[in-house]
C-alpha cells in the first residue's frame, strides 16, 4: 500500500518511535523475532526488522531471555519493554546428529541429512513469538516445524502468535503452510487444536503469511536496480 520502499520503511520507523518512546506491556514480553538462515531473504527481513528498537541474542540464551517473560508476567507488573528482539538460526540449531556421539557438521548435514534429527521446536520454537522463515529448503531435510509440534508447543503455551513463510515452500519446511497468500490478502489464521486454516484473524492459532511473489510489491526499486 505504499508509494516507495523508503515510505514502507518510514512506516515501520514510526512504529519503532513508539515502541521506544511508550513501551510495550511486559506481559507479552520479550518479543523475540527469530529469522531462519542467512541468506538474501534473511538479510532483507533483517534490515527491516533493524529499523526498530532491537536487540539480538544467541539462541543458546532465548531460554534465559524468556525466564524474565515469567518474571514480568506478575498480575501487578506494570513494567514496560522498549525493545524487541532477533535470533538469526541457522541449520545448526535446527537439527542435531541422531548418533550422539558426533558433533554437528553443515557439509555431513547437506550430503546425509538422514542421519540428523530436527530440535527446532525443543531449542528454537519454544521461545519465538514470530518466525521469519527464510531458509532454502528441499524434501529430504527434515522440515522446520511439523502439524505435530506445533500442536505440542502451542499446548505448553508457546508464545508463538505469527509465521512470515517468505520461503513459501507449500506444505515444506513449515508444514501447516499448506498454500501461498495473495498480495491482497496475506494472511491466514491456522488453528492447531483443528489442523484448520481461517480467513479471519480471530480466533486462536498462529497468523500465517505465505505469499509467493513478493518482490512484486517493490517492482519500482526493482526496475531501478535492475537498469
Ligand atoms: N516469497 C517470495 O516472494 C520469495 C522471494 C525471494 C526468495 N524466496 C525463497 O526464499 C528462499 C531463500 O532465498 P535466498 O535468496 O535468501 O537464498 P540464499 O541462497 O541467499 O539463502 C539461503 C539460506 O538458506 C540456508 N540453507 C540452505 N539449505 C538449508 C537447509 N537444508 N537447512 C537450513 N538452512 C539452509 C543457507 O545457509 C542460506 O542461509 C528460497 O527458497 C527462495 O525461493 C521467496
């Protein structure tokens, strides 16, 4: 809906100056951004991301950050949070060799990744309260998240409330993703407890946007970096 990247990002700045001048309530505290992989798509959901207060963590401290979540979710806190946060994942942390007694290798991940088991949802989900999917993937890499997990997590109370599948591999390494979303309307609601995907933005479950052709929405820069 905007004229230029530089209004979108303008946009998110202005939404920046209030979350650093107001806060955000402690009680859906820290909000943790967790973005999958390193690559072009990660970088471009991490510029944006970059334009608001932020913090980024390890993910070997998410359990840490979110021990403080408990704390600040006292019934008379009126405590207020001036910041989000980031973790960028990569395959390490997503996955770990079924054989104990190896460590993890990316090389022996990509040639074997049958001999590796998925953790993302034990190390990583538990803690995310949006996951910017940005990660190449094929079928024979165990997937992201399964139907499974999420239904587990969201049963342990996983903060968990969207899901921007930039990668948009249908039904792939998110697996409840199970069709792309037009520009006009992005999002879907998928209710775990159901197995059931929603137009309206509701009810419970985890928003999810999967649009398939987003680098149309800055064909103008586009055109530009291309002449
Ligand atoms: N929705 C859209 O409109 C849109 C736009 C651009 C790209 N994409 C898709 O996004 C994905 C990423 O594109 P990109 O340009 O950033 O690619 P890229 O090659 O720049 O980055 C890919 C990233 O994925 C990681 N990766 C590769 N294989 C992996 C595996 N098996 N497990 C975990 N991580 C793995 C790499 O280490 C790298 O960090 C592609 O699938 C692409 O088709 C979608």
């Amino acid at each position: 809906m905007y004229p230029s990247l530089a209004a979108a990002k303008a946009a998110v700045i202005a939404i920046g100056e209030e979350i650093a001048t107001f806060g955000l309530p402690s009680g859906i505290c820290p909000i943790v951004f967790v973005f999958t992989g390193t690559g072009n798509v990660s970088q471009g959901a991490q510029e944006i991301f970059k334009l608001l207060p932020h913090s980024f963590v390890d993910a070997g401290k998410l359990p840490e950050l979110s021990a403080a979540r408990s704390l600040s979710q006292h019934p008379q806190s009126s405590k207020r949070v001036f910041q989000l946060y980031g973790c960028v994942v990569s395959s390490r942390d997503m996955v770990t060799p079924k054989d104990p007694t190896r460590c993890f290798n990316k090389a022996d991940y990509y040639a074997h990744p049958e001999h590796y088991k998925p953790v993302f949802h034990e190390r990583i989900a538990p803690y995310a309260s949006a996951i910017v999917n940005c990660m190449y993937w094929e079928r024979r890499f165990p997937r992201l998240l399964s139907i499974d997990q999420l239904q587990q997590l969201m049963k342990n109370g996983c903060p968990l409330v969207g899901i921007s599948d930039i990668t948009c591999d249908i039904g792939g390494s998110i697996e409840f993703v199970n069709k792309s979303t037009s520009i006009e309307r992005p999002f879907f609601r998928y209710d775990p407890c159901t197995n059931s995907c929603h137009d309206d933005m509701e009810g419970n479950g985890v928003i999810c946007l999967a649009v398939d052709i987003l680098p149309t929405e800055f064909s103008k820069e586009v055109g530009s970096f291309i002449e």
